[in-house]
C-alpha cells in the first residue's frame, strides 16, 4: 500500500517518493516551510522533523530563557557571591607571597636537581681550569700568577749574567749592597701564599662559610684580591683578611 505525502496528504507513487525525517513526501512537495524552496536529501536540513534550507534554519537560542526574570535573579546573585569569595581569598592569601606554591614537593624537587646540576659544572670546571694551570692546586697560584713567576725567571736569569758568581758559602742575614748601584731584584712574589696582587679587588657583602675543601670563607667586608670569573656564579680569588685561596660566591660579593 502505497504511503500518503505528509504535506498534501496524497497517496505518493514509488517514482516520485522521498522518504526522509520519518515522512514520505512528494519530490515537489519536499520543500523549506520558509521560502517553498525545493529540497533534496544533500541540501536540506530537519528541525522538528520539518525541511528547511540552510538560510532559514531555525537558530538554537536560549536567549529567552536567561532574559527570565529568575534567571536574571540567579545570575546576579552568582556574580555577587564570586566577587565576595574572591575578595576573601585575596584578603586572606594577601602578604604570603608565593610560598606556598615554592614549598611543594615537585617544586623542591626541580629545584634540588637544579642545585646537583650546578655543583657538577662547578667542578667541571674547576678541575678543568687546575689540569691547564698545575700551580693552582700545588701552590695556589692562578693562571696570572703562573705568568708572573715565568717573567721573573726570565728577569732574573738575564740579570744573574751581569753578577758576579756567588761564594759556596751560606747567604748572610743581610746581604751586602752590590756595586755599581745595580740593586739585586725583589722577593718573588711567588714566596707568598695565594695569587700575586694586582687583579680585581671585590667586597663581601655576606657571610660565607666554605663547603667545600677548595673554597674560601669569609666575612661581610672582607675584601677579597685578586679575583677572577670562572662562570656566572663562581670566582677565584683570596680573602685579604685570612690569606686564604680559593672558590667563592659570585652573587656574595660586589666589585670595588
């Protein structure tokens, strides 16, 4: 039996039939309820099991809805309870900063791993500025000071062919004055302890206590000699104070 067309309600024919939202239609009779414009099963679209085209496809809004006095109610009071929360949190949260966000776990983690990372290219590169310089770790000499004891060998063999050779004899307390006015040259600087003056000269603006063998210790405004940068956050350099030699806290002093 032979189904009737849901817009005039005439029987619908096998070669004219259009069988879409749970309807038969005619193929004339498959139109938008708009504009009567004729559809196919490409270029229509259902709503409330009726055709339309894509133009007049009613707009799911729910505009009506939220414009209701009670929701408008709703929505106001929503926003004032936000507000009031937000103030209390801020009011409550206010002055600690971020501490609680640097206390947890994964935080702490990240940044002890960061602290292993830095004292392992710390030593890297301390071990590889002491296999260049050998002085540094037998006689706490820096690279400057290697260069200073080389020049003043050379001064001093260059000076020892205008003297006269030396008696086998021990060399008295006071040596006697040389003739001619040539006055023999000054004490290395290499008999003293730690490198030889004349390098950067920074200022401690905190206390440091050593935590390891090849660092130094010091006091807030302990000046500190002598120093060289080895990366951003380490130098070498001597304490004035103690005379001690060794790696120090870049960001614990300042330059002079």
């Amino acid at each position: 039996m032979n189904p009737s067309c849901a817009r005039c309600g005439k029987i619908v024919y096998p070669t004219e039939k259009v069988n879409c939202l749970d309807k038969f239609w005619h193929k004339a009779c498959f139109h938008c309820e708009i504009c009567k414009m004729t559809l196919n099963m490409k270029n229509y679209k259902g709503y409330d099991k009726k055709p339309y085209c894509n133009a007049h496809y009613p707009k799911q809004s729910f505009t009506t809805v939220a414009d209701t006095p009670e929701n408008l109610r709703l929505r106001q009071q929503s926003e004032l309870q936000s507000q009031v929360r937000y103030k209390e949190d801020f009011e409550k949260n206010k002055g600690k900063g971020f501490s609680v966000v640097a206390d947890t776990p994964e935080l702490q983690r990240i940044k002890k791993t960061q602290d292993q990372i830095s004292n392992i290219k710390y030593h890297e590169e301390f071990d590889k500025g002491r296999m260049g310089n050998p002085l540094v770790d037998g006689d706490d000499f820096d690279r400057r000071g290697s260069d200073d004891v080389a020049n003043y060998r050379r001064s001093s063999q260059s000076s020892q062919q205008h003297q006269p050779p030396a008696s086998s004899s021990a060399y008295p307390q006071h040596p006697p004055q040389p003739k001619y006015g040539y006055q023999e040259p000054a004490a290395p600087v290499s008999s003293q302890r730690g490198p030889p003056a004349g390098g950067k000269r920074y200022r401690a603006v905190y206390d440091y206590n050593a935590a390891d063998e090849d660092e130094v210790s010091f006091q807030d405004g302990d000046t500190i000699v002598n120093v060289q940068q080895i990366d951003d956050g380490w130098m070498y350099g001597t304490v004035e104070r103690t005379g001690d030699t060794g790696m120090l806290p870049a960001n614990y002093v300042e330059a002079i």
